[in-house]
C-alpha cells in the first residue's frame, strides 16, 4: 500500500512538473507574441472611444462593457478554434492571411490620413444628428464589435506567427492568454480614457483643495488633446504595423529586398546614433514600415473608391 501510494505521488509530481513547464512555456510564448501585438493593441486602444462619441455619459461605460464582451467572444469563440485549425492543417495559409490583414490595415490607415487631409469621407457621417438613440447605440456596438473582429483577427494571426512551431496545447494556451490580457487591457484603458473628463469635471467643481480643483479643469482641457493624440498614434499604428506585416510577408515569399533595404538603414542609423541608437533605429524601422504601409493604402483606397466605386454611396448621403 505504501509502495502504491508512493507511486502515485511520484506521478503525480511528475505530471505537475509537466504543467509547471507548460505554463512557463505558455507565458514565455505570450511575451513574445504581445511584443508583437502592440501596434495592433494601440490602434484598438485609440479607436474604440470613438465608438462612445456623441452619447450620453451613462451609456458610456455599458457600452464599453458591451463592446468588451463581444471582443472577448471574437477572439475565445469565433478566432482561437480558427486559429489552432489553420495552423494544425494549413500552416502555410498564415502568412497570406496575415497579410491580407496587414493590406487592411494599411487601407484604414491611408483612409484615415487621406481624410485629414481634406480627401472624400467614406461611411456615415458621425457628426450627424442621433434621431433614434436606443437604434444608434445598437449599430454603434455592433459596428464596433465588427472592427474589433478584424483586429483581434490580426493580434491573433501575429501571435500564431510566433507561436506555430509550438505544440497545440502551447499555441492554445498562448492565444487563450494573449486574447484575454490585451481584451481586459484595451477596454480597462479605454473605459478609463473615457471617464477621464467626467472625473476631471467632477473634481473641479467638488475638489477640496484649490489644487485638486485645477488638477480636475486641468483633466477636462487636456481631455480634447488627449483623444487627438490617441488618434494620430491609432493611425500611424496601423500604417506601422500593416506596412511591417506585408514587407516581412514578402520576404517569407522571397521578395527579399524591402525588408533587407530597410533593416540597413535601421543598422546604419543605430551605428551613428550611438546611445540612442537603439530607440532611433526602431524609429527608423517603424517610420519605414508606416511609409510602405501609407503608400499601399492609398494605392488600395485609390482602386476601391475612384476605380471600382465603393463608398460613393455613402458619400453622397452624407453631404
């Protein structure tokens, strides 16, 4: 009996080992592929308090919560099965189906500055008046959770990238735990971004101290730059990060000559820049890869709306 129960606590050991190691593979995994990730992450971060412009302040956070879910559900129930099917029986469909994510989000970002620039709007007008808002705030989640679907598509291809020559049950773990941490991230930071003003508001008018009271108007004026920033910076990530997909796709496929160009010029700038060079060469490795992106984009808003037409239609209806 002793002998029987030595065994079993010796297996037992054993088989917690394994899981310990799992786990450790699991979380270095994760690291990796968050790193990864983070550009996708910032544009969620900087797009998604957007989706609660124009609304009254209490819906704000339900709707966040609403949005929060529904991301969730894209990326547990719609995305990681996906995933883990494509690498287990078309690992070589990843690449090509994360650069097609990556042309989107050149396309989306191109659109963005091409707008700012004075271009032709596309999609409704969000400036126009909310006849309806129980139906508004309906189309304004499920749009939202729409745009949320192709970028937790894009965060979980990267981190497939990462993680394909990993076991199942690794790869598994680490888009579970990938898809959870940047889900609580994007939405914990956005519920926060978009109840700055109201807590600032409130301080100013009820802070104890003249200075919490400045710190609150001081929180409500830095409100409308802050969300500017968070735009320009949503923007250039997605430049960055679709421009980075498609030159290390092409170089995978054997277009060798994007990305050794630009990784030259990203050694050369931190052999000059001394200290920084670190900081400077990713700069100049990320501007290049936002350049490439810019131009594809708009080569591909170009095709889509004055040659094919698209968005013509909504464009005429909110003029």
């Amino acid at each position: 009996m002793p002998s029987g129960l030595a065994a079993l606590l010796d297996d037992i050991s054993i088989i917690a080992r394994a899981a310990s190691a799992s786990v450790d593979d699991i979380a270095a995994a994760a690291g990796r592929a968050g790193t990864k990730t983070a550009g996708v992450v910032i544009d969620d971060a900087a797009v998604t308090p957007s989706y609660v412009t124009g609304l009254e302040p209490a819906r704000e956070l339900p709707i966040i919560w609403k949005i929060a879910k529904g991301s969730l559900f894209n990326k547990m129930i719609i995305l990681l099965p996906a995933a883990l099917l494509l690498s287990q029986f078309l690992p070589w469909a990843i690449m090509p189906l994360l650069m097609l994510g990556g042309a989107f989000l050149c396309y989306e970002g191109a659109e963005k500055v091409i707008e700012k620039l004075g271009g032709a709007k596309h999609g409704k007008n969000l400036d126009s008046p909310i006849e309806n808002p129980e139906e508004f705030e309906k189309e304004r989640v499920a749009g939202a959770i729409r745009t949320d679907l192709i970028l937790s598509a894009e965060i979980m291809a990267i981190t497939l990238s990462e993680v394909a020559t990993e076991t199942l049950l690794t790869r598994a773990g680490v888009l579970a735990v990938v898809g959870i941490i940047i889900t609580v991230a994007v939405y914990g930071a956005v519920a926060l971004i978009v109840k700055m003003d109201d807590a600032g508001l409130h301080l100013s008018r009820e802070g104890r101290t003249e200075a919490g009271r400045n710190f609150g108007r001081g929180l409500v004026n830095a409100m409308p730059h802050l969300l500017t920033l968070l735009s320009v910076v949503g923007t250039v990530a997605m430049l960055w990060v679709g421009g980075g997909i498609i030159i290390h796709g092409l170089h995978e496929l054997g277009v060798l000559f994007p990305e050794e160009a630009i990784h030259s010029a990203q050694h050369w700038v931190e052999h000059v820049a001394g200290g920084l060079g670190g900081v400077l060469g990713w700069l100049t490795f990320a501007g290049a890869s936002a350049l490439v992106g810019l131009a594809l984009g708009a080569l591909i808003v170009f095709v889509l709306h004055k040659v094919l037409g698209f968005g013509h239609t909504e464009e005429a209806a909110a003029h």
